[in-house]
C-alpha cells in the first residue's frame, strides 16, 4: 500500500485509518492479525473504546470476507481498484453491515476523507458512491444462492473446500453451528494457579479491581474475564493468573502430574501449557523446547512473571534436531504439534484464506515425525501427551492411530470423564472439542502410554 505524506498527518488520528493499513499489512503483506493488534494496543496512544472498535472490525472484516465481498463485487462489476481501496471498502461495509451503533453517514464519510486523503476527489466519490449503492441492496442476497456449498461457503466465509471437508464429519445441523462459531469473537479466558488461589477467590478478587468474571464450564481452573483490563491486575501481574483458552487449559492436566517427574514439552510456544505443567510440579523439572528464540523469550518472561522459572530448562532449538543425554528418558512428554490451526480462526481468521487441502496432509506428516522422533524417550510406563488446535482426522486421530499401530510398545490411555468433561471425550478415549460446544478453540488430546518393559 503506497501511503501518501499527507495521509500520515491528517489521519493518524483516524482509527479507521490504522484498521485500514493493519488489514493491509494482513491481507497484502502476509502480515499476523493477532501479532499486529497486539502491537497496536502495546504502541498506540488511543483509549480503549478506539482499540476495541479496531480490534472487532479488523477481526470482523478477516472472519467475513468471503460475505463482504459477495456483496462488495456485485458493485465492482470487475472495476479494477487499487487493493487498499478495496479493503477500505470492507472495512466500511462490515460496519454497516454488523455495527448497528456507528450511524451510516458516519461510516461513510470516514471511508471518503480516507479515500480523498490518501488518493484523490475522484476516489473519494467512487467510495461514497460504492457505500450509498450496497445500502440500497436487499439485505438477504445470500439466502438466493441456490448451491448448498456455495452457500455456506459465503454465508460463513469459509472456501468450499473447507465446507465440504467438514461437511463429511458433521452433520447439517452441527455444521452451521459449528461454522457459525468460528466467526463468534472469541472470549478472554485465563486460567487461575489452583496451587496458590482458587477459582472462586481470584473471580472475587478481580471483581474488587473493577474486572468482571465468571468460572469456565469446561475447565476448572479456568475463568472467562469481561475486561480487556486483566493484564494491569495484580493477579496477574503476581503470577496468579494467567491468559489462556479454556480448551488448552485441560492438555497438562491430562498428564496427571504427581510433581516430581521429569517432564519434556517439545513444542513450549507461547507458553500457557508450559507455564500450567512448570506449577504444578514440586520436586519435578521441565524441560521446554522451542525452535524460536522470540518467542523463548515470551515463554521466559511468563515463567518469570509466575515465579517458575526455577523449574524449567528453556532451548531454543528444532525439536526433531533434539536429543537428550544417553540414557534419559522422560516421565511424560508432551507433543502439542505444529498444526493447519482450523479450530482457532476465530483468533487468527486469516486461517480460511491461507490454508489449502493439501497443507493438511503434509502437516500430518510433520506430525507423525514428532511422535516418532519423541517416542523413544519415553520411559516404560511414562505418558506421550499429543495434541492439536485442529480439526482435521488425518491430523488427529488418523495419527494416532497409524502411531500406534507401528509403535505397539504404547496404547491409548483413556482420558477419563473425572479429568474433562463428559461430553467432549470421544471412543477409543481421546478428547476432540468442537468450537460450538463451549465456544472455545476446537481441540484434539489423547494420552498415550508406553507399556512396562
């Protein structure tokens, strides 16, 4: 995106200026939405009603794209614009379109000055005239699509192939509420050191600092937070909470940590299940690898802030390019893998665009090599944790059990309806969360382990 000087100084203190260059940078420049929010919040002077207004419209333009631009390319009629005009104009639908307390001429005239400014007169009528004709359109053009797959696919803003990936393990009725899901805006959660407050002391304790919360069905040491404001907290700022989804809340658990193991977790970044698994040993130590070193860094800082450190070994390194000292095994290992990340695009929508069938399978691959590459490290009678943040068979159960069946020295440990909700544990034992179950991210846990010599 080509930004004009005069643009920098008359629009930088135009919100819908920065969601304009962070979608840029997302849609055009390969750019992380969760990676350049962050920033944005750390960075920009603007008060919390303007970053919550960015955060939800440049989550909602990625998570709705596919809908925007049925609508917004009936308009175009195949006029070539320039792509950042393009997404300003996105932009400026999904908030007439989803925000119904921005009046529309307002929308309008942002959209327009934005245009003018950074463009020219000419480019800033085409805008008003772009937005005026989508509000004049009938609302309900999705429902005419007479295709089923077509459809959902612009209804839900997923690309067919995607549908019809999940349409073969979901049924009509569990699929749009499950598509559906993944365009909610996901829920602040964060998961409270059960060692050292319990759940219904820290809900109690943030109330008194002004921050709203409830306790987490799925899991227990979670709460959902209605205040963005958790992180100047003293719980947090002490170690006593920390920010994490409900789903991955229940991987270190499901290790049944006595506290005195010697524990591996092969792929540590960002840190929650590291930092969950480091408190609830006693005697124990971790070793937690990963293969960026920004991203150590993060993982340190949290050990840091939850006065962990002491029980952890921090590498930075590639996981397969690991091996330990001769002759050490480990208690439990943990392999929560590099995967297609379907089961969190509500976090990171730019999932749906970037992702391909084929990413599946050769995922899948990399997979099955860190399960076979950690196995041996397992000592007789230890645990193999494996998970994923997707949704796919071949990258959960398919290999699982294609592990299994070439490794029979380890069998399936069922997770148990004590550890984890009920209704989330599927046969032969293994956990498989759906999105629109708890309105979590989508999940895969098994527990295997390795049978006594």
């Amino acid at each position: 995106m080509k930004i004009k000087q005069r643009s920098q100084k008359r629009l930088n203190q135009n919100i819908r200026w920065h969601m304009l260059l962070i979608l840029d940078q997302i849609e055009n420049e390969g750019g992380y939405s969760n990676v350049l929010i962050d920033a944005f919040m750390t960075d920009s002077e603007f008060d919390s009603r303007d970053k919550a207004l960015l955060t939800r419209v440049v989550y909602g333009v990625l998570q709705h794209r596919m809908t925007l631009d049925f609508s917004l390319d009936s308009l175009l009629q195949n006029k070539k614009v320039d792509l950042w005009v393009k997404t300003l104009l996105r932009l400026s639908i999904y908030q007439l379109c989803y925000l119904d307390r921005i009046p529309p001429h307002a929308v309008v005239n942002e959209a327009v000055l934005i245009a003018k400014t950074n463009g020219h007169a000419g480019l800033g009528k085409f805008v008003n005239w772009v937005l005026r004709e989508f509000m004049r359109q009938p609302s309900n053009v999705v429902e005419e699509i007479e295709d089923p797959v077509e459809r959902l696919s612009i209804e839900y803003s997923l690309p067919n192939w995607m549908v019809e990936y999940f349409q073969s393990n979901r049924t009509s009725e569990k699929l749009e509420a499950m598509l559906s899901s993944l365009n909610e805006t996901p829920k602040l959660t964060a998961r409270v050191n059960l060692k050292q407050m319990d759940r219904e002391e820290a809900i109690a304790r943030l109330k008194e600092q002004g921050i709203d919360a409830e306790a987490s069905t799925l899991s227990p040491a979670g709460i959902i937070l209605h205040s963005p404001q958790v992180l100047q907290s003293s719980l947090f700022q002490d170690g006593l909470i920390t920010i994490q989804d409900e789903s991955s809340m229940l991987v270190a658990p499901v290790g049944d940590i006595q506290g005195d193991e010697q524990i591996l977790d092969a792929c540590c970044a960002p840190g929650g299940k590291a930092t969950h698994i480091a408190s609830l040993l006693t005697d124990g130590h971790l070793t937690a690898l990963d293969i960026s070193a920004d991203k150590m860094n993060k993982v340190a800082q949290h050990m840091e802030r939850m006065n962990l450190i002491d029980k952890v070994n921090l590498k930075v390194t590639d996981a397969l390019q690991f091996h330990p000292k001769k002759d050490t095994f480990y208690d439990i290992i943990y392999l929560d893998v590099p995967c297609s990340g379907l089961g969190i695009m509500r976090r990171k929508p730019e999932i749906k665009y970037t992702k391909k069938i084929t990413d599946i399978q050769a995922l899948a691959q990399i997979q099955a090599k860190f399960l076979n590459h950690f196995a041996p490290y397992v000592k007789p009678g230890g645990k193999l944790i494996y998970s994923t943040c997707t949704l796919s068979y071949e990258e959960n159960e398919k290999n699982v059990e294609q592990f299994i069946k070439a490794h029979p020295q380890f069998e399936i440990d069922p997770i148990q309806p004590t550890e984890v909700p009920s209704d989330v544990i599927e046969q032969p034992g293994w956990v498989r969360i759906w999105p629109d179950q708890y309105h979590t991210d989508g999940f895969f846990i098994c527990r295997m382990k390795r049978r006594e010599a």
